[in-house]
C-alpha cells in the first residue's frame, strides 16, 4: 500500500520506474543529498517553486520539454533535428540558477508536482501536441516524480526521454510504448 523510493539509475529509467509506479501507489521519493550525504529531507531548507511557459504550438504536432531542476538544460545542445520545435521549459520561479541543493527540501519536490500536474491539465487544451522530446537536468525524486505524476490516458502527450552522454543527447525510452494504441 506504499512504496518508497531510493533510486540511482540513469534519468531516463527514473522516469520509467515513476511512470510505472504512476500516481495510483502511495510513494514516498527521496534524494540522496550531497550537502549532507543523507537521504533525509531537510526542514529547514530554503522552498523553492517552478513556472513553465506554453509556447505558441501553430501546426506542431511535437515540442520539446525541458526541465532545469537540479541543473540547466541548454536549449542549443538539443538534437539539430528538434531545432524547429516549440520549447515547453520548466525551471526555477524565481529565475535562479537550479543547483545540488536546489531540491535540499520535500515541500520543494511538492512544488514541482504541483506545477507537473497544472501543466498536464493546461496541455490537455493544447491536444495537437502527441509527443514531447524530454531533457532533464533533475535529481531522483524529480525525474520518478514526473513519470508517477503522467497520466496513462490519452489526453497526455506520449513522451522520449532523452540522455546525456558524450556531450550530446541521445533518445533513451519513448513512454508509452509506440506501439501502443491511441
């Protein structure tokens, strides 16, 4: 009746275990914190909250979305086949730079469902867009957080996650399956 979360993997098998897990089970995530080597949240870090912005979608049927959590994406380091696409980014409110410590607080975590889950429910007005290319610059608890936060129905976007190596970023796993029925 309740799962908790310690992972280390690659951000695009977060995502999954998130995904799979979805919103239906109970779960508790944790990070493991590098200023205190500790997987306890800490209460008295500083909150943070998110923001987003919707592009204007015109005729794309795709759009990249990026997440600066912990770290930043840089849009211009994107796939050169992705250039032309919208840009959905998730970062920081308050316009600061995301750091190690950035997710040092549970109630920062909370924040960052709370604005996945109002763009899931702004993104179900916007039904042109079926795919998003996905780019996380995010610890544990956000990337499960965000796969256990995308509904299975079809009024999300199917979505890659992408991963960084070599200084590039390459598809990793497409959510659902494409071979699933829509």
């Amino acid at each position: 009746t309740h799962v908790s979360v310690f992972g280390f993997a690659l951000v695009p098998l977060l995502v999954a275990l998130g995904y799979s897990l979805d919103d239906t089970i109970p779960a508790a995530v944790y990070d493991r914190h590098r200023s205190t080597e500790s997987w306890a949240w800490n209460s008295s870090a500083p909150i943070h909250s998110f923001t987003y912005d919707l592009p204007d979608f015109d005729n794309h049927t795709e759009a990249v979305f990026s997440v600066s959590a912990s770290g930043s994406i840089s849009i211009g380091e994107i796939p050169g086949e992705l250039a032309n696409l919208p840009v959905i980014e998730v970062r920081l409110a308050d316009g600061t730079t995301p750091g190690p410590t950035t997710l040092d607080s549970a109630e920062t975590l909370n924040q960052f469902r709370r604005t996945i889950r109002n763009f899931l429910a702004e993104m179900e007005s916007h039904r042109s867009i079926r795919h998003l290319h996905m780019f996380l610059a995010a610890p544990v608890s956000v990337c499960v957080s965000l796969g256990s936060c995308w509904p299975k129905d079809n009024a999300a976007p199917d979505f890659t996650i992408y991963h960084r190596t070599k200084n590039q970023y390459e598809p990793a796993i497409t959510l659902p399956s494409p071979d699933k029925e829509h």
